[in-house]
C-alpha cells in the first residue's frame, strides 16, 4: 500500500463516507497476495518507502512474470535483480513496459524522474572495470528512488592517485558506496579520508586466493576505518538501498 492511497482512505473516514471496519478491511486486503509461490508484501512501501525488490535467480520465468506483474498492478513501478537477457525477451512479451540494464543485469519498470537536489548525493565507487556490474546494479538501485549517483570507476589501489580526479564530487557526496574485489583495499583506503559512512561491497572478482569473494569480504570486516560498515558479497542491491534511505532522511531533514 502506497501512503498516498492510505491518506485517501483516512480522508473518506474522516468525511463519514467509510466505516472504521471498511476502512481496516480495505488495509488488510491491500498489504498482502498470497499467490501458490510467493507472499507478495505490498506494505513494503508503506514501511520502507520501495516496493517489494524481485531477486530472479532461482525464479522460473512464470515465476518472475507473475510476481512482476502484481508488483506492477500495485505500485506501477518495478524492480528486479539478477536478470539475464533471455529471461527480459520472455518477460516482456507478458510485461512489454519491463525494461533491462544489461550493464546492471537488472528488469525495471518506470523510475520515477531524477530529483535534482539530491544528484550525486551518493558516489559509487569502483576499485575496477570488473566491479562495474555490481555497481550498475547499486546505480539503478538509487535511480528507481529517484537519486542520481555519481560514477566514480576503476580507481583502486594499483593507481591511488586516480582518485585525486574524482575528490569534488566524493566530497559533495554524502554516501560514498566503495565496491572492489581482490584483496578489497579501496573502502579502508576511502574510508581514512572521509567525514562520511562508506558503505562497502566486496565483489567475487579476483584470482584463486580471492575466494570468490570470501577475501575481500574478511579485508573490508576488519577495516581500521571507522565509518566502513560492510553488505554481503556482489550485494551492490543492499548498499543502494541503504544509502537511498540514508539520502531519503538527509533531504527530509533539508526540507
């Protein structure tokens, strides 16, 4: 349930043309769907301000397709990770508003327009090319709450000064997302030199000894910087999110 449709129901309550009854009924009946696979959440807007994210691997395309259209139906806009072109050209055949971001190997539907206030508000910062699919996906994460982010790629510890480039716009951002594979350095390094919360993403890039992750993922846990706090591996979804909501307060408290 949107806010919006919940003022409208306590609008009609107040005017004397709905029961207090009807008026639980009717929130009852939108927060949730119970199809034969999945509980579909639609007070997830209501409580955190996005609606219900589709994660797609281990999903069957009906599966997708049918999730995907509720979600639609409900809350007109749409999310969905961890997608590949195959599965796009069969679900936009049912869907075809569904959009794809190869980069990001994400469906969406709808992204609401940029706010301008809060361009660049979030960076995202890549230790290498290799990152970048993980960070696309934090991208389009902040783009479908209606944040541009700022794009700071390939500059990790082999080339430190790379970042000299880039320091105005990590200064002017107020959520830095550090995202770097093998031994993970960049969030410490990045985190030593801000008055910011860095929000770091250890990615499954590397040789051997990186360990799909496992490395880099240990590297960023036991940062010596104090403001790096940590989301799983390849998780660019979950750092996008949280730092969406941590701009979302900051432009609240703005206002």
């Amino acid at each position: 349930m949107q806010e919006k449709l919940l003022r409208e129901l306590l609008e009609r309550f107040r005017r004397g043309e709905l029961t207090e009854s009807e008026v639980i009924r009717q929130i009852k009946a939108a927060g949730l769907q119970a199809l034969e696979f999945a509980q579909l959440d639609y007070h997830r807007e209501l409580r955190q301000g996005f609606p219900e994210v589709v994660y797609c691997a281990g999903k069957t395309t009906e599966q997708v397709i049918e999730i995907s259209r509720n979600i639609l139906r409900r809350h007109g806009r749409l999310l969905a990770t961890r997608a590949n072109a195959e599965l796009y050209r069969d679900v936009r055949q049912h869907l075809p508003e569904i959009q794809y971001r190869e980069s990001a190997r994400c469906l969406y539907a709808n992204p609401p327009q940029p706010l301008p206030r809060a361009a660049g508000r979030i960076a995202i910062i890549t230790a290498g090319t290799s990152d970048i699919p993980v960070a696309e996906e934090a991208a389009l994460t902040c783009e479908m709450f209606g944040y541009s982010p700022e794009r700071i790629y390939d500059v990790g510890v082999a080339g430190l000064h790379r970042l000299n480039h880039h320091w105005e716009k990590i200064q002017h951002a107020r959520v830095l997302i550090v995202i770097a594979g093998m031994e993970g350095a960049l969030a410490s390094v990045v985190g030593g030199l801000v008055d910011k919360p860095v929000i770091a993403v250890p990615t499954s890039v590397g040789y051997g000894t990186s360990l799909s992750g496992l490395t880099a993922l240990f590297a960023m846990l036991n940062s010596c910087s104090s403001n790096v706090t940590v989301v799983n591996i390849d998780n660019g979804f979950g750092a996008a999110f949280t730092a969406s909501l941590v701009v979302r307060q900051i432009l609240q408290n703005e206002s």
